[in-house]
C-alpha cells in the first residue's frame, strides 16, 4: 500500500515504474560535466516539462539526492506551500540566503534588507512612495504648504528609483560566494499549482534578480500548458507570446512524458492486485489502449480498487481472474475520471439511451429504407480465429458512450423482426473515446470473451450485477 500513497520519493531502478530513472539520471551528468560549467553559468535556469502528474517531483528529487555533493549544494523549495507569503518572492531569496549569506546582509544594516524587500515587492504589486498627506489649515496655508514642499523635495532626493536599488542589489548578490565555493542548484517544486500572478512573479524574480548570480543553478518542475496560461496575462492573451517567453527564459529544458516502463509497471500491477506477472500483462494493456499513462492518474485507479479490493471479495466476485480485475479497473476509471459515462454504464435498462437511432438499409435498386430502433431484435455476431462465434450486441449496449454523434446504423433487417449489425458499424455512432478503446480491447480476442458469455451471448445480467455491487462501495 505504501507505493500508492501520493508522495515526492527518490527513484531508483527497483521502484521505477514510469521510466523516469534514466532520464534523472543523465540530467545529472549534464549538470556535473565539467565541459558544462561555463554553459550552466551562462543559462542556469533549467526547466523540467511535464504534465500535471508525470512525475516531475520525484524526478526533481532524485536529481537532487544523486548530484555530487563535494561540488553542489542542494536546496528544496516548495512555491505551492509557501505561495501565501504576501512577498513570495522575496521569501525565496531568504531562504536561499539562510545559512549561507544572510547574516553578511544584516550586518550591512536595516536599510539594506528594506531595499532588498521593497525590489521583490515591486515585480507583483508596483512601486509606492509615501508622501504623506498635505493637510491645510485655514489661516495658515501658504505657510504649511511651504513647509510640505521642502518636506517632499528632500524626502525625494533621499528616495532611489528602482532601478538605482536593483543596481545596487545587483553588485552585492553578483559577489555572493557559496558554501566552500560550491555551486547551489535550487531546486523550485509545484510552481504550476501556485496562482498565475505568483507563476508570473517567482519566474520574473528568478529571471530578473536571482540568475545573475552565475554560482546558483535553478531547475523548475513545470506544467508547461499551465504556466503558458499564467504568462497570457501578461501578453493580452497571445499565448504565441507566452510560449516564446517561456522558451526564452528556459534555453535548457528537458521533457518528461508519460511513460509506463513495463517490466517494473507489471511488478506494480501484480503487488497491488495479487494476479501473477503475466496475468498482469492483460492490465498493462487495458492502460495502454485507453490512454492512461499518467502516473498520478495510474496510482489513483489502483489505490482506489486495492481499498476497495476485500469487499469485492466479500461480494463472491473473482478478481483472481484477470478479465474480472479488468472490468473492475474499468469501472473506477469512469467512476473517477469520467462520471458521466460512469452513470450511463450502471443503468438497468441502457438500450432505451439508443432509441432515437435509426436502423438504416438498402434494397436491391439502391433506396435508402429507414427503421425505428426499438422496433427490432437486435443481434451483432462476432467469429474468432478459433471457430467462436458470439452474439455481442449487450456488450455494446453496457458499454458503449451515451454520445451519439450520429444516428443512422448501418443494418441488415429482415421481415422476422430481426436486426443485425455489424460492431464497427456500431462504434461509427459514436466519437473516439475511452468507451470504444475499452470495446475494441473486449473483442479483440476471444480468450476474454470467453468470462462474460452464456449461451453464446453476452452476459450482461452477470455483468450488471458485478457493476452494482461495486457501485455500492464506489
């Protein structure tokens, strides 16, 4: 159960089963290459891309338990759990200095950690300069002005622009040496979860003030499509734009799909739902041809059916069998990521969703004959390599989407009242989704087939019954 829980861990070649490993492991080389050196001074901000749920944190956080530390020092900052500081900004910069340059800073003075506050301060909120009110009293007037005039004017002469702090904070954070002259390699966790205007400020603050201190390397987990959105913004909305200043502020980025390694991902299935390595090939497959390679997705649908997993027992449901483990994996996969089609899939009478579709025909001349749904038996025959040959129409009935794209069927109807249909036929009705992926996986080979069939049709009372039981602990 432990390796379900939701947590930033070390990956190592036994507990990788997204196929992460490799790839943190060659980012740390490139960062420890001494041929490097000069490049990563030049363009120390490195981006690591990936989609909500790849496995950005625990790649991140092999990179930094892996990486040399007779040459780097290693720090960890989480922008999502600090993004209430009102000056986040800045609050990274404290925390980069902590134990390393800030007490160098407070000695310098009060004056000197205000200027350094109120730089980080203007990238979200803008500049203030307090002047004070200008109270008149009557009688005294002109006197009181003149008094405020020269207040002002002198409190302006004091008061340096930003630009003139900037230079200054620049001179000083430029010269900042580190730990034993090591390199620092910050590491910035789950910026894509903070709100766009701290996305936009810690990116402008790195940018802009932090990178000009060559000795620190900055590498940034980043849900690209996310960020981009947060940087529209600040472009009017060209999100052309916004990608181009992402690209310009990250030279160095490395891409983190989704990815399931299959023989460690098999180790995984088999843990979890205790069927052998090879039965579990079934389930790696059942992943693949619906499209969920998400990791975090992944870890959700299992964590959910290993709780779940004693009652189904207590239900007299046999999920030592593979194909029943399927369908159960299935179930929580709609329940979870696609509700709607949940909904539709455990009601009793599904076939009545269908009726507005038009059973569609051709006589010998080549006339379009049209005929209503519910008027007919309907049967679609499927034959198998091996000699089966089964009546499948209740399986696409339970399965099937309840968007309906198009409701003309191509049919064969005879004057018995009989309908028959062929089942590519049947998913033409409907847009590419996870309902036909899962359909396609069902009739691609009889072995499967083979559970849910009575008398050579689809046993869709069985079925449904399964369906209810675990809708009552979903």
């Amino acid at each position: 159960m432990q390796d379900l829980i939701e947590e930033v861990k070390q990956i190592n070649k036994e507990n990788d089963i997204f196929g992460t490993y490799q790839k943190a492991k060659s980012i740390c080389e490139f960062i420890e290459l001494e041929s490097n050196q000069e490049l990563l001074s030049k363009n120390n901000l490195i981006a690591i891309y990936g989609s909500w749920g790849t496995g950005k944190s625990c790649l991140m956080k092999t990179i930094f338990n892996q990486l040399n530390k007779d040459k780097f020092d290693t720090l960890w900052f989480n922008t999502w759990k600090y993004e209430k500081d009102e000056n986040l900004a800045y609050s990274l910069f404290k925390y980069i200095g902590k134990d390393r340059f800030w007490n160098e800073l407070i000695k310098s003075g009060k004056n000197t950690l205000d200027n350094i506050y109120g730089i980080f301060k203007s990238l979200s909120k803008g500049v203030e300069l307090n002047l004070g009110i200008l109270s008149l009293k009557p009688g005294d007037a002109l006197d009181e002005a003149e008094i405020k005039d020269q207040e002002i004017n002198t409190r302006i002469e004091k008061q340096k622009c930003l630009w003139e702090r900037i230079d200054e904070f620049e001179e000083t954070f430029s010269k900042v040496k580190f730990k034993e002259n090591k390199k620092m390699v910050v590491f910035l966790d789950d910026l894509d979860r903070c709100e766009s205007e701290n996305i936009v400020t810690l990116i402008s603050a790195v940018k802009l003030l932090l990178s000009i201190n060559d000795n620190i390397i900055f590498i940034i987990g980043i849900d690209k499509k996310a960020v981009t959105l947060a940087l529209q913004n600040k472009y009017n909305n060209d999100y052309n734009k916004a990608d181009e200043y992402l690209e310009k502020i990250f030279p160095i980025n490395f891409e983190l799909s989704d990815n399931i390694q299959t023989q460690n991902f098999l180790n995984y299935i088999s843990k979890i739902t205790d069927l052998s390595e090879d039965d579990s090939k079934i389930i790696l497959q059942f992943f693949y041809k619906i499209h969920l390679c998400n990791a975090r997705q992944i870890k959700k649908v299992l964590r959910k059916y290993f709780l779940i997993k004693n009652y189904i027992i207590s239900k007299e449901i046999d999920i030592k069998n593979k194909y029943i483990v399927l369908i159960v994996l299935y179930d929580i996969v709609l329940n979870i990521f696609y509700n709607d089609e949940y909904k539709c899939m455990i009601l009793k009478e599904k076939e009545k969703l269908y009726k507005d579709i038009l059973l569609i025909s051709y006589d010998k001349n080549g006339f379009k004959k049209e005929g209503r749904f519910d008027r007919y038996k309907k049967s679609c025959n499927v034959s198998y390599t091996d000699g089966q040959k089964y009546d499948l129409y209740k399986l696409l009935i339970r399965f099937s989407s309840y968007k309906i794209d198009n409701i003309e069927l191509n049919s064969i109807k005879t004057l018995d009242g009989n309908a028959y249909i062929e089942y590519f036929n049947w998913l033409g009705l409907f847009k590419n989704n996870v309902c036909n992926d899962f359909i396609e996986l069902l009739l691609n080979e009889s072995n499967i087939l083979k559970n849910f069939i009575k008398e050579n049709e689809f046993d869709d009372e069985k079925i449904y019954n399964y369906l209810k039981e675990i809708d009552n602990i979903l």
